[in-house]
C-alpha cells in the first residue's frame, strides 16, 4: 500500500492519463507472469506505475479459508460468514509483495487514510479492517482480494506499452469484479474492437 500511495501523492498535479485503465497484455508479451493478462491501474504517474492483475485466479486459496488464516475470524464462524463474503474472489494480483493482501472494491466502504479511491467508482484498500468488514457483512458491495501487486518504475509502462507490450482500454465493474475471471481477457479485447481470434494470430511478431 505505501508503493500505491506515495504514487498516488504524485497524481496531482501530475495524473497518469492510465489511471483507472485496464492493461491488456499483447500476445508478444515474453514475460510469462503477465501472459494474457488484464491489469487494473491504481496509479499511474512521473513516479512510476501500480495495477492489479484482475482475471488469475490464485491457485488453491479461497476468501473464507483465507480470512482464518489471517485470524480475521476464527474457524467456528466459518458456518455464518455473510454470502457475500463467500463469492469474494482470491487473485493473483502481480510478482510484487505476494504475501500482503490488496482489496479493489466498490466506491460504498470508505475507511479514512487507508482507502485509496481510483476511478469510476472503484478504490483500493489494503488493511485487514476491510476483511473484518466483509466478514461481518458490512463491507462494500462488489470486491477482490488480490495477493500481490504489478509494479512499474519510471516511464517503465510507457516504454512497454511503445514497444506494443500493452493495449488499454477503459474498465467497467464486470472487468474489475467480474466472476468469470476465464472470459475478461476476451471480453476487454472485445470493448476495443478487436476479435481475440485475430490478436492471437500475431503471436510472436513483436
């Protein structure tokens, strides 16, 4: 969360134009942890770049097991966790700090000087006060819990996204939230026009 913020304290006057864009990997992309990934941009500006990997699914890890792991809830109260505490999905947020927790959420939980509101309606916060939250049922209404994060140093992404690394386009709840974390990756080629069939054609012609 400190990389998240000290970027975000750059965001004015100098705002990333990518803030609160979605990153689509190319299919020339050699870095296989990125591989057909979408990436939701927290924050983008002259000090570098943060986003969370969107549609990885973390392997073998749910939010209810999680939230005892973390001793947010004891196991016994496993039995009345709130349904919406059940769908909240575990990512696979990025190579950078796996083992802290970054929960991108709907604008309707706010805690003061821990969340970071984005774009659109969507923020970031990374302390365990959210997960009791949503434990007891009085967290936002849409979430993800993301391990890890994508970082960027300076004019990094610029450079990536200039040697066709990346498309972006703009997010929508469903691409951030979304259950079908398999069909995001289509579904933002598709918002820009173009049909995963033929993007995938290209492959290895960087």
């Amino acid at each position: 969360m400190k990389a998240a913020r000290k970027i975000a304290q750059e965001r004015e006057p100098k705002r990333g134009y990518l803030d609160g864009q979605m990153l689509i990997a190319m299919p020339s992309m050699r870095d296989e942890r990125f591989a057909r990934s979408l990436i939701y941009v927290c924050a983008h500006s002259s000090e570098g770049a943060m986003g969370i990997i969107v549609n990885q699914p973390a392997p073998n890890i749910n939010f209810a097991d999680l939230l005892v792991q973390l001793e947010v809830i004891p196991a016994s109260d496993l039995i009345i966790l709130p349904p919406r505490a059940g769908s909240v999905k575990v990512l696979r947020g990025g190579p950078v700090e796996t083992g802290r927790g970054f929960v991108l959420h709907s604008a309707d939980f706010f805690i003061e000087n821990s969340t970071l509101p984005i774009d659109d309606g969507i923020c970031l916060t990374a302390t365990l006060d959210i997960l009791k939250a949503i434990a007891r049922g009085d967290g936002p209404l849409s979430a993800v819990l993301a391990l890890g994060y994508a970082g960027w140093a300076p004019g990094q992404l610029e450079t990536e996204i200039q040697a066709n690394g990346w498309l972006h386009c703009t997010a929508d709840p469903d691409l951030v939230f979304g259950a079908d974390t398999d069909r995001k990756y289509d579904r933002a080629l598709e918002k820009i026009g173009i049909p995963p069939g033929m993007l995938s054609s290209e492959s290895g012609h960087a």
